[in-house]
C-alpha cells in the first residue's frame, strides 16, 4: 500500500513540476504560433485549402460558401426558394419575393464578416493578415486568446480557446446610425470532426436589448459541384402573379394543416392586393387546380389580422384571405373545419390559384 501511495504522490509530484512549464509555454505562444494551432485544429491549413466549397442548412435556409469568401443563402422550402442573399467583398444584396435590395451598413458589414469566418471553415485562415492579439484572457475559469479586427464601423473580436485553440466566441461591437450601442455575440459549440475536420455544429446568438437564439445547422456537403454563375445569380423560385381589380392569380407556396383547418400560403404580397384593390369584408372566389373540374371556395379579404372574426364565430367550410398569423411577406388562405383525412387535389407547391371578386 505505501508503494503506490508513493507512486501515488510521485505522480502528483510530477505533474506539480511541469504544470509551470506547460502554462508558461501556452501563456508565451506567439500570434502566429496560436493561428497556426487554430488552424491544426480544424484539421491543418493544407486540408482547409483543399476544400473547395462547403454548404450547411440552418432553418430554411440553405448556405454555400468558397475560399474566396463569396456566400450564397438561399431560403424556402424546395422547389420553392423566396430569398436569396449574395455576400461578397464589396457588396451585398438581397432579393426577398422579386424585390432586390442592397444591404448596407451594420449588416452588411456582419454578412461579410460571416461569409469570412464559413469560407474559412470557422478558423481564422481568412482573417490572419489584418488581426491584431490582444493577449490572454480569463472568462471565469476559461482562458481565451483574443484577437481582433475591423470591419467597416464594427469593432470584432474573436476568441479561441487557450486548450483546444477552437473558435470560442465572435462579438461585434459598434453603434448604429441613431447612435446606439450595438453588441451581438456568438458563442460556439464544442467543435465536432465532420469528414477529416472539426466544425461547431451549434452556436447561440445574443444581442445587448433582445432575446437569444440557438443556431444549428446539418446536412454538412463538402466540395459541391457549383455552375460558374451560381454566385451571380440572385433569382428566386415563387411562381408568378397576375394582379389586376378584383382579380388575383398566382401560386401555392406552402401548406399546413393548424388545429382548425387548412393554411395555405399564396405568392401574394401587399402590392399584388393593392393592386386588386381588395378591402377588408370583400367576398372572394376562390379557385385552385384540380384533375377534375376544379375547386371553388368562398373566401372573405382581411387586411388585417385585428379583423379576422373569432374563430368561434367562423362557421364551419368558412375561408378567409388574410395576412399570415405570425407575419410573413405574403398572404395565406385559411380553410377551416376541413375533412383532414382528404388532402384536395389542388394542395401542390406551386400549383396555381385564382381569386375573384364577388
């Protein structure tokens, strides 16, 4: 028993001797030292430049990035895509519903930065030329290296971990155009080995004055095969619409099936109502495809979601036009005490529908 005591006490003793050494050569690593462990962590600089394109899904929402920092997100649930956004280095733009837009300011600038830190396989391969080190920090019982850089207006720092050099933390710090502070953070999750590299598969994002949120994504493809114009196009998939008074056309974008009936979203948008000139309380009819003679349903218009009657008071094979319940761009027709166990033959993404005025 006092043998292994000893060997017992030996160990310990051992490890008290070199304890010093071991922090004080993590504490003395130099910049460049602690990019390149960064970079071995994610797999070596030599498998980073071998990967040609990386994709993720997150949400709805489907991303793809290349070396050279350019990102494509596209959203919608497939064949349907209802917004693309293209990051590059000297812009970015949006096109929600055929309506293209250019961002700019902050978020423009939180894109670019993004697009940096997935091109670079959430290493800091794609930043190491303009960040500065800041030293060691101490997050309660975890010690972080912090490095920093700039983008545009916004002040960012990037924090590795002092025992895994794995991407840790990202926070843009800066002020908006009204003058308020703006802080967001990114805190990653442990970092996993996906196909020879490590990536986080999970962070959460907290902004100063709102709620968090947890991001995850999956279905991970490396080295996809991309058409040379893929980053130049920003074109999105919802279908067409004809809008003139009193009459709409357009396509189904998606369905779902609430508690009380039948949700069906249109490529409707508020200029397509303007332009029918649809005001709350008309009665519609409603027409969708069929392998038959086709479908016909009363609808009432709301343009607001305060004027929808209660649902107690909707009786039952009742329809409405109003704008989605939890928001959205477009508007959604609500079918309600449908027999759920026979999904109508028009019900198919993109199929096309009609509305007229009574």
């Amino acid at each position: 028993m006092r043998i292994k005591s000893c060997r017992g006490l030996g160990g310990i003793a051992f490890f008290l001797f070199i304890l010093p050494y071991f922090v004080s050569a993590q504490v003395n690593l130099s910049p460049k030292d602690i990019l390149e462990k960064n970079l071995q962590a994610a797999g070596g600089r030599e498998k980073l430049l071998q990967i040609r394109s990386f994709s993720f899904k997150s949400g709805p929402s489907r991303y793809f990035v290349v070396p050279s920092g350019e990102l494509k997100m596209m959203t919608g649930k497939e064949p349907v895509i209802t917004e693309v956004t293209l990051v590059k280095s000297d812009k970015v733009e949006r096109n929600s519903f055929n309506k293209i837009t250019e961002i700019a300011g902050i978020q423009k600038s939180v894109q670019q930065t993004m697009a940096k830190l997935y091109a670079g396989f959430f290493t800091l391969i794609k930043f190491e030329k303009e960040l500065g080190y800041q030293g060691l920090k101490a997050f309660g019982p975890e010690k972080l290296h912090h490095f920093t850089t700039q983008a545009d207006s916004l002040k960012v720092s990037l924090f590795l971990s002092a025992d895994d050099f794995c991407l840790k933390r990202l926070v843009f710090q800066g002020t908006n155009l009204e003058g308020d502070k703006y802080e967001i953070n990114y805190d990653f999750a442990p970092f996993e080995e996906m196909e020879g590299s490590k990536i986080p598969l999970s962070w959460f994002v907290s902004q100063v004055g709102t709620r968090g949120n947890l991001i995850e994504i999956s279905d991970i493809k490396f080295n996809q095969p991309l058409a040379p114009d893929f980053f130049l196009k920003l074109e999105v998939n919802i279908g067409t619409v004809e809008a003139a008074p009193g009459h709409l056309k357009g396509n189904i974008l998606d369905s779902n099936s609430p508690p009380n009936g039948l949700l069906v979203v249109t490529n409707w948008t508020k200029a397509d109502i303007d332009k029918a000139e649809l005001k709350s309380g008309d009665e519609l009819t409603f027409t969708g495809e069929s392998t038959t003679a086709g479908v016909i349903t009363g609808l009432v218009f709301y343009n607001t979601a305060k004027e929808i009657p209660p649902q107690n008071q909707l009786s039952k094979g009742a329809g409405i036009l109003a704008p989605a319940p939890r928001g959205g761009e477009t508007y959604v027709i609500q079918l309600f005490g449908l027999d759920k166990s026979v999904e109508p033959a028009w019900l198919k993404v993109l199929a096309p529908i009609e509305i007229r005025k009574k």
